[in-house]
C-alpha cells in the first residue's frame, strides 16, 4: 500500500501565539483537516485528468481516513500500486496461473482467460477500442446488436452464449497463435442486481508451457506518481495560501 502522510505540527505554529492559543489551535485544526480533504480530492483529480483506461480503477482504490487526531492518510490499494510506481516489462504467466489454474496431461499448470470487448469504452486501451470497432461493424452485417438484450420467441431473455463467431482479424502480437477475434462469443447472464447482462468474450488459454515462446508479456508502464505530485501541492498549498492567510487572521 502507498500511503500519503499529511504531518503538520500544529503546537510549533502556536509557539507565537500564546495570547490567542485555544481559539488559533481550533483554526489551525480546521485548516489542517480542509487540506488534508483537499490533497484527496486533488489526488482524485489527477487520476481523472492523467490516467485512460486505469483512471476509474485507480480512484477506486484509493482511501482517506484521519488515522488519529490532525494524522491524515490518503491510502492507496496495493492492487493499483504499479500504476502509481510503474513496472518493467515482464511474463504474466505466473501471475495469470496463480489462483484456480488447472493441471494438463503434461503437468504444466493452465487456465482459459477472458478478453471481454463489452466493457467501458473508457477503460479500454486504443488496441481493444479498435478491435470492438471490427466486432460491431461484423455483427451489423449479422444483424446482431452490440449491446441489446435478446429475447426469445416467448419474451423471455436468452442466456447462456448465445452466439459464437470468428471475426477476420490479425493477431494481437507476432507471437500470438490466433487472431485477435477467432473464437468470439455472446453471452447473456443474470447479473447480482437481477438484471440480464450481455457480453461479448474470446477465451485464451496461457500455459507454463509458453514461457520459453515470449507469449503473455506485458511491455510495461511508466510510474504515474500521483501521490508525489498531490503531496508536492499540498506542501505548497499550505505554505503560500493557508498558513499566510491564518496568520494573517490572527493578526501576525
């Protein structure tokens, strides 16, 4: 977890103020809390303004409590960290196969990955955007919605997969060993709110077989460092507007 400290020591700033202590001590508090919201709030708005398709994820992840009395902490989830400190490229494989992995006849642990096409447009890279560009104009021809539910002939929606298809389309990477679109299915499901969902899924399958072909790699991420960024502006916020216009409203 990445966390942000927000530490100011209050009983310094009051060093100078001994004729007005308790009521500066109270502004001082107020002051304290209302940056620490702020530095949040401005950690929030980095996200959405420098991150694309991790944006949603990355502010999810993120928490705000006051730990104890003026000790505030932005937090951040473990899982968003190396979109905030970065990674190198690297094989996904053993990350892929490590929860539910199946045994195969060569006892090489496997699993079937899902590529789903149906989810937010903004959390999708520019590549998947572009391969859901080719699976809608190939289900036009088909005369198959991208997103709307279907029935069958007594109005009840259909669930289950409920199309399968392969969509002319180059493989995502030189190493891949199919197109990026063989093997598409539609599935329609009850989701936890009772209301029917729709999906559009291709299913891969990664093995520690493929560890010596280059397969599985991900090509790695430049660190966005938000936390730096808002604790940098909550340092300057607080010295060059806060404390000035609180001394100056204590008359110092």
């Amino acid at each position: 977890m990445s966390t942000l400290n927000i530490n100011i020591n209050t009983e310094e700033l009051l060093k100078d103020l001994v004729d007005i202590k308790d009521s500066a001590r109270d502004s001082i508090n107020k002051a304290v809390g209302s940056l620490a919201a702020s530095t949040n709030a401005k950690v929030q708005e980095l996200a959405a303004e420098q991150l694309k398709t991790t944006s949603s994820k990355y502010r999810k992840a993120l928490s705000f409590e006051e730990i104890s009395k003026n000790i505030w902490v932005v937090s951040l989830d473990e899982s968003m960290l190396w979109r905030e400190e970065g990674m190198t490229a690297h094989s996904q494989i053993d990350d892929l196969l490590k929860n539910n992995a199946k045994i195969s006849s060569k006892g090489n642990k496997y699993k079937s990955i899902p590529m789903d096409y149906s989810g937010p447009e903004s959390e999708q890279t520019p590549k998947t955007k572009e391969l859901v560009k080719q699976i809608k104009s190939h289900l036009k021809t088909e005369r198959i919605s991208f997103k709307k539910i279907e029935f069958d002939p007594n109005g009840n929606p259909r669930l289950g997969k409920i199309h399968s298809m392969n969509i002319p389309s180059d493989k995502p990477t030189e190493k891949s060993s199919t197109p990026a679109l063989q093997g598409i299915n539609i599935y329609q499901k009850m989701g936890a709110s009772g209301k029917i969902e729709r999906h559009i899924t291709a299913f891969r399958t990664v093995s520690e077989s493929q560890k010596e072909e280059g397969k599985w790699v991900h090509p790695g991420v430049r660190g966005a460092y938000l936390m730096d960024q808002a604790f940098e502006w909550a340092v300057n916020t607080w010295e060059n507007e806060i404390l000035p216009e609180l001394f100056a409203s204590f008359g110092k």
